[in-house]
C-alpha cells in the first residue's frame, strides 16, 4: 500500500472517536486526578502535552493528505474541525488541571497559615 493511501487511513482512525466519548474521558481523567497531588498533575499536564503533539502530527499528515485529494479545502476543513475538537477537549482538561492545583495552593496556604497561628 502506498503512501498516499494510508495517511486517509490514518485520519480517519485518529479522529473515529466521538468528541462526547473523548469529553467523557477527559471528565472522567479530571475526577480521578481531583484529589491529585504536585506530582499527579505534572503527570497529568505531560499527558495532555503527548496528547496534543500527537493531534498536531495528525493534522499535520491529514493535511498532506487533503491536498492529494481534488476536495482539498473541504478536506482541510474537516481536518482543521476534527483537530480543533480534540484540542478543546485537552483544553478543558487542562482547565481542570489548573482548578485543582489552585485550590490545592489554597489549601497549602491556609495550613500554613493555620499552623502560624498556632
């Protein structure tokens, strides 16, 4: 199989996943981390950082793969929609990340503070 025959394969592989399953998962990813600690979010954050390198990889191979098609701006915009859904999704998780590690810092400061007045 050539080239130019796997990269719609791959496309449509990557982006098979229903954006409400991925929204499932990244829910279910942020609960699972809301007792998490400094380490458990840095993990988390390398993880939504693997995740959108690969999604830019993606885009980046579907997009040579629209323009060896004669629909090439439907095809790049499909692409472009597909990529812009997943980054969404690893946006919200990151919004989570960022909410807990606030209120983790919050929490940390009123110990101190607690312990101050001690």
């Amino acid at each position: 199989m050539n080239r130019s025959a796997i990269l719609p394969l791959l496309f449509a592989l990557a982006f098979a996943v229903p954006p409400a399953a991925r929204a499932q998962t990244a829910t279910a990813d942020a609960a699972s981390a809301s007792a998490a600690g400094p380490a458990q979010i840095a993990a988390e954050r390398a993880r939504i950082a693997r995740q959108r390198h690969e999604a830019e990889s993606e885009f980046a191979a579907a997009q040579q793969a629209c323009w060896q098609k004669f629909a090439v701006n439907d095809c790049l915009r499909r692409a472009q929609r597909a990529r812009r859904e997943r980054m969404d999704t690893l946006r919200q998780q990151e919004w989570a990340l960022d909410d807990q590690q606030r209120s983790h810092r919050a929490q940390e400061r009123l110990r101190r503070i607690e312990g101050k007045e001690r």
